[in-house]
C-alpha cells in the first residue's frame, strides 16, 4: 500500500510568464483511487500532462517506483503502465474502434492483428460497460460522443504487454450518462481493488467524495489539501479549492457596486439547452461577467449572440452593434501579417473610407488615439503586431473593438497569459467605457475579473446556473454554483 | 452534460448497428459505379473497344497514373499533399532513359538517392511544421531542374528489360488491369490491413493521439513520405517502360491526375480518410475517360462529329465535379 508508482516532488511548470505548478509534492500508490479537484487554472491539467509525460517539467524531480528518472517522457509513463484519458478526445475519429487500440498498443501487429485488437477493447468494453453495443469495426466519427468516450476509457484499461497500473481520468463522466457513469465508478473501484491506482478527476464532487480514497485539492499551481476522502465533506472541499476559509469577499473597485440595469436592452439571451429559468439580460453601461468552470458554454454563448447580432429577436435578441474580443488571440484575434495599425483599424473600415477608398489619414488618426488611451508600448503602430509583446498584442485587439462603432462588446476571456500591467490598464478602460453607456459581456477565468462586473451569471453543463449581483460576490459561492451537482 | 443525457441510454443505441446503411454503401460503391459507367459509355460507342487488344490499347498510360496516384495516397493518408509527384516522375523516367540502359549503378544510385530524399521531405515537414503543399510545390520545381540538366533535350532510351515487362502479354486479362488490380491489393493490404498503415493513416486524423501513444509523427512522416518516394520512382519507370523516351516534363500533368484520382477514389483531402482500391479505379477511370471522349459521335445527326482532344483534360474535371457533387449530396444527406 505505502509503494509509490510514481512521486512528485517540488515540481514547478511555467509557460512563459505563466506558472502553470508552482512546487507540487504528489504521490501516488497502488491500490488507491486519488481524486483531483480544483477551480479553473488551479493547475490540474498540467499536472496530468507531466504524469503522462507529454509535458517536461520546468523543474522537481519526478520519481518512479522510488527511482528518480530525470528523463521522464511519454514513453517511459507507458512502459510503467500508466495512462490517460484526456478531456478533449484522443481517437483517431478516422480509423475504427480496434485500429483506435492497436495505435496504443505495439504487440498488435503481425497477422490477426486486427482481430485480436478488436477482440481486446470488446473484452473490457464487455467488463466496465456491458451491453454497450459497440462494434470492433465501427469507424470512431460514427459513434456518438458518449460512446467515443467509452472507448477511450475501456482502451486506457486493456492490457497486452504492459499491464495498466495509474490510469489518469479527466473529467471522464462528462459526455457519459448517469448509468454508464455509474458502471464506470464502480468498475474503478474493482480496478483500484485489484491493486491499480486511479487519478479522477470531475466537477461532480460527489462522484469524488463518494469513489475517491484521498482526495487532493489543487489551487493557484499548488497542492493546499491532501488527505483522506471522509475527512472532506462539500462544504469543506468547495471553501479548500476557494482558498482561505470562510465568505471570503471579493474586493471589488467602487465603481462595480453601483448598478445601473435601467439603461437600453442591449443584450437577451437563453441558452440552448436551457428551456425555463434564467435568463441573461445585458444593458447599456453594464458590465456583466460570465463565470464557471471553462468549457461549460460560456465562450459558446459569446459566439451564439455574436452570431445573432442584427437577426431577429428569438431566444437571443441583440440590439445594436456588436464586437468580439477573442481570447484565443493566436488563431482567433491577430492578423499575423499585418502592421498594429491595421489590426487596430479593421473592424471600422466601412466607417474610415472616403469615397470608395480607405482614408489612411483617418485610419492612422484612429489607430494612434486608441495607442495612447489604451497604452500600446511600440515606437511606430506601422511596425508587425508580432513585434508587439503578448499583452500588447492583446490591447491592440481591444483597440479594435473599443475603437469600433460597436455598443456591446463581448469579451471571450481575454486576460489569459497577460501581464498584471496590460490588465490594471484593460480594466480601467472597461470601466471608462462603461460609464459612457458601452456594455460588457465578460467571460473570464479569473475570480479578480469579476469583482470588475455589475453582475455575473455562472455557467455549468451550458446552462445559467446562476445569477448574482456584485453584493453577492464570493469565491465560495461561484465555486459552490460551478461544481454543484444536478439532484 | 449534453444531449446524450437528455434522449435517456434507450436512445444511445440508435447511432451505431447500422451495419447495412444505403448511403454508406452507395457511397463506397461510387468509384466502382464511375469506373463502370464510363466502360458503359465506351462500350456504346465502340464495343470493339471492350477486348482484350482495346483495353491493352486504352489503358497503355494507366499503370504510371496509378502508380502515381498511389504515391499521392500515402501522402493523404498523413493529411498532406505532394504537389511534386508530377516532376518527380519526370526526373526518374529521365534518370531511367539516360543512365539505366549505360551506366546502372549511376542510375540506381540516382533513383535510390531520391526515395531517400522524398522521405526525408517527410521529416522535414514534420519537424518544421511546415505546410505539405509549399514544401513540394518547391519541390516540384526542383525535381524539374534535375530531369532537365539529366535530359536537356527529349530522347533516351528504355532499359530492354523494362520495356518488355511493360509490354508483357498475359493471358486472357490485358497487364495493365492485372497491373492495377495487384497494385490495388497490396496497397489495400499495407495500408488498410496492417497495424503499421493504422498508425499511418492514424496520424492523419488526430496526429496528436498517436504521438501520445508513443510514436514518433517524424518517422511516420517520413515513411510515407518515403513510400510516395518507391511508389513515384515505380511510375516513372513503368511509364518509360510503356513510352520508351522520356522528357523533363512528360509527366506533369500526373500530379493534379493523382490528387484527383486519389480523391475520385473516395479520399478526403484531410483527416487520413483514404481507400487504395478506391483510388486505383479513380486514376483508371480518368484514363478511360479521356478515350470514351475519342468514340464519342452522333451519328445521325452530324456524322463527322468529335468532341475535339483539347476537352478530355476539361471532360476529367468535369468527371471529378461530378463524382464529388454526388458525394457531398449524400454526406449532407448523412448529417
């Protein structure tokens, strides 16, 4: 029981100017199902990418077996069995169910191949979920997502050569319904029985407290509780992921508290799935956050009322112009080959012509009053926006959107990975902008950001949870909404 | 959660167990249908045609083509495209007619030396994350250079060898359909049929996925990329073999042929969605097309019309449209 497959000790991550894992000491042993909670960015991810070997720590020493192996990497976590079940899906959607686990394992070759490999992933489909009704020759796009899901589950358990010995869940329940849920928990239990170890993961806390052994709580890149599971309860894991105990209150500059929702109907939206309840409802200088745990329809509702705009009043209605502040700046916000100018001056083009030509007198004016409100640091806007620092490429897409005629302005978490600087600058602009009768729809991550919001609507399974006002603002209690169960 | 929740586990059941789906199975059956189809046509205007003599005649160009083509299926398989094929199969039907017959070890050496190359295109590729289609659009410029300073000026010679197993007579079954059919069957086997071609075709659709299941992306880049290499150079002499000279740029058009045929086959242009047998019948399909186009008459209304050669090339594109159009109709169909 007291052997460790594998021990973190004083592991650190950075990306950049991001620290990922800030010192992380884990251990885990076999015959033990470890549960990982934590809030967005607490680090859990990152994490797991280190225990599978497809990301190298900045610095620690990972151990395995009571041997250091500095030389940690993918294929070392796979010759000690250990393995995962990624959130975003690792199927080769092209290929069929028994193809998807020769991929995994190298002995299926040679002839009869693919037989055995089909034989393989039925067998412990059969054991964790029976009556699945999944075929060895089905191409992965033709399944649906619960069943792709159960696929990858049943792979990371099957054995040819290595036998599977820390199996890594990731949100593994999320696209399975409560039965196949239920089969997959207890199959765990038999696992763990059996002398495996588990790491799961969920946002369903009672899952963990009620199928976990220890349960480990991560927050800011750091592990804040580790210990056995019936010394938690809710209330106790909800105010641990939140950080210090208690309704702790978040500071929130004087201007948030002052509430205006009398202004124009800006913004009215339902989400899809959501037949009845809350509604969200964004009016002219209002600034209104969107939280919960990422990926639970916050950036797709930015998209579905973006997409909205100027259609007719529905589920969503949009009065007025819209703009979309992407946080993915990479792929989604920055045109790579142009100049700062003309990154900042896109959006308004149809307003900056004359004639049928663009003005570059009135582009330029554009482009050089929105570098000094919002404090783009560059020695000439005609410079490449990749010259820009990634904050500052940030602030040249908020331009973009401020600078534009656009009333509301919808922001898709776009504070990630920028400095404290670029941000206390943002934050006061928004404020700014809100007094003149702009709106805001916010999505971020980062609790700090919300105390900057009127009111804020917490997202989970993409639906509105809940609604509360900036007096109501806790950690706590957007971390009690994010993670509460369905009853 | 989602959907699945909703419609209760009753429902879960209903995507899968298809086993017999009509679309699915019009689908598969599409370049076979296309293939027949323009047999039929032939067969109409000219049934002297369907024989053995006119299939030895009609399909003369159609092993190079396939060949070709299946070079460009190892490259889709790993979600990429070779815009070089063409010129590369200029340079070793020129590399073949100038050193193989006089000097062979050069020109062995010279053939083997460019598979090596085009695999390590593959790594390259890979390593650099650069994009597929730039890399052998420059490429294919270069391969041009090489075949003109090998070749300046058209000519050369076929290696004996080669022409008389290019002009081999087998019985009952003209060689260019034995050709395709074997070329078919092995390259369904290597890459549909082996857990190394998975892994291949694997790294087209999540490569992600399979670098971490523990393989290399570079290794399996190049190996396809290397593979594109035998399969070019095997075209390149087979279409020496049938044509016995060579010039720089006698084959390129055999590069917009082999994505075309490679996708007429039932590929797709992304995602390592591939069927060899498929594109075996693409590439043959686009080479019967052309000669249908030659028996092509209206007898009774103008009997000296011919629809003029300089169309077949625009007839091919036409075909592909075509097939296509069907294609998306029923995967929309599908959705």
């Amino acid at each position: 029981m007291d052997r460790g497959i594998i021990d973190l000790s004083e592991v650190t991550k950075s990306f950049g100017a991001v620290h990922a894992l800030r010192g992380v000491d884990l251990t885990i042993r076999s015959g033990e199902a470890l549960g990982l909670v934590g809030h967005n960015g607490a680090g859990k991810s990152t994490l797991m990418h280190i225990l599978t070997g497809t990301v190298a720590p900045t610095a620690g020493i990972i151990s395995a077996d009571q041997n250091q192996r500095p030389d940690y990497d993918v294929n070392i976590a796979k010759m000690l069995g250990i393995r995962c079940v990624f959130q975003e899906l690792s199927l080769c959607p092209n290929l069929t169910v028994a193809e998807n686990t020769c991929i995994t394992h190298r002995p299926l070759s040679g002839l009869g191949w693919r037989k055995r490999a089909g034989k393989l992933i039925i067998g412990k489909l059969d054991e964790i979920f029976p009556g699945h009704g999944i075929m060895p020759g089905a191409i992965v796009s033709d399944l649906s997502i619960g069943r792709r899901q159960m696929v990858e589950i049943a792979r990371a358990f099957t054995k040819t050569d290595i036998i599977p010995r820390l199996i890594i869940l990731d949100e593994p329940t999320s696209s399975l319904d409560p039965s196949t849920s239920q089969q997959l928990l207890s199959f765990m239990r038999r696992f763990v029985s059996e002398g495996g170890a588990t790491i799961f993961i969920s946002h369903l806390l009672q899952e963990i407290l009620d199928y976990c052994d220890r349960i480990v709580v991560m927050r800011d890149g750091r592990v804040v509780a580790d210990d056995i599971a019936t010394e938690f309860g809710r209330s106790k894991l909800i105010t641990t992921m939140g950080g210090a105990a208690g309704g702790h209150q978040v500071s929130s500059p004087e201007s948030a508290r002052s509430a205006s929702s009398t202004g124009n109907l800006r913004v009215r939206y339902r989400a899809k799935t959501q037949p009845t309840g809350i509604e969200l409802s964004v009016h002219a200088g209002e600034i209104v956050g969107l939280a919960g745990l990422a990926g639970h329809g916050q950036s797709l509702s930015l998209i579905e009322i973006f997409e909205a705009a100027g259609g007719r009043p529905g589920r969503i209605e949009v009065n007025g112009q819209v703009a979309l502040v992407a946080g993915d700046r990479q792929t989604d916000g920055i045109f790579p080959l142009w100049s700062i100018a003309d990154n900042i001056t896109v959006r308004s083009l149809t307003a900056l012509t004359r004639g049928a030509l663009i003005s570059q007198q009135r582009a330029g004016e554009l482009a050089k009053s929105w570098k000094e409100r919002i404090g783009i640091r560059t020695p000439d806007l005609d410079n490449n926006i990749l010259s820009l620092s990634g904050g500052n490429q940030q602030k040249a897409l908020f331009a973009r959107a401020f600078g534009s005629n656009a009333e509301t302005i919808l922001m898709d978490d776009p504070m990630r990975g920028v400095d404290i600087g670029t941000k206390l600058d943002v934050y006061r602009l928004i404020e700014h902008e809100a007094e003149q009768g702009r709106c805001f729809l916010w999505y971020t991550t980062e609790m700090d950001e919300l105390a900057y919001c009127h009111k804020i609507y917490i997202f989970r399974n993409r639906q509105i949870v809940a609604q509360l006002s900036q007096d109501e603002l806790t950690e706590e209690r957007v971390i009690h909404s994010s993670f509460q169960e369905a009853v | 959660m989602n959907a699945v929740v909703k419609s209760g586990p009753s429902k879960l059941w209903t995507d899968q167990n298809r086993r017999f789906d009509p679309r699915r199975l019009f689908r598969s059956a599409l370049p076979g249908l296309s293939l027949l189809i323009v047999l039929a046509a032939i067969y109409d205007f000219n049934p002297r045609a369907i024989s053995y003599f006119g299939f030895n005649l009609m399909l003369n160009l159609a092993v190079p083509v396939a060949l070709a083509t299946a070079a460009q299926l190892c490259i889709i398989a790993v979600s990429d495209l070779d815009l070089s094929i063409g010129a590369y199969v200029g340079f070793i039907a020129c590399v073949t007619t100038t050193w193989l017959p006089t000097t062979p070890l050069l020109g062995t050496a010279a053939i083997l030396a460019s598979i090596v190359a085009y695999g390590a295109l593959g790594a390259l590729v890979h390593w650099r994350q650069l994009p597929s289609i730039v890399v052998t659009l420059g490429m294919s410029f270069v391969w041009l250079g090489l075949a003109l300073f090998v070749r300046p000026q058209p000519g050369g010679l076929s290696p004996v060898w080669l022409s008389t197993f290019m002009g081999l007579h087998v019985p009952y079954v003209p060689f260019p359909i034995v050709a395709a059919v074997v070329l078919a069957i092995v390259l369904h086997l290597v890459l549909m049929n082996t857990a190394f071609g998975a892994v291949l075709r694997g790294a087209g659709g999540n490569a992600t996925a399979v670098g971490r299941s523990g393989w290399s992306l570079l290794r399996i880049k190049a190996t396809a990329y290397a593979m594109a290499g035998v399969l070019g150079s095997l075209a390149g002499l087979s279409l020496v073999g049938v044509s016995s000279s060579a010039d720089a740029n006698m084959a390129n058009g055999y590069t917009l042929l082999s994505i075309a045929g490679a996708i007429l086959g039932g590929a797709e242009f992304i995602g390592g969605r591939i069927s060899p047998i498929g594109a075996v019948m693409g590439a043959l399909t686009l080479q019967l097309a052309t000669v249908a186009l030659n028996f092509f008459q209206l007898p009774e209304v103008f009997p000296g019309f011919r629809i003029p050669p300089e169309w077949q090339v625009g007839a091919q594109g036409i075909i592909l449209i075509v097939i296509l159009a069907i294609r998306a109709l029923i995967n929309r169909g599908e959705a």
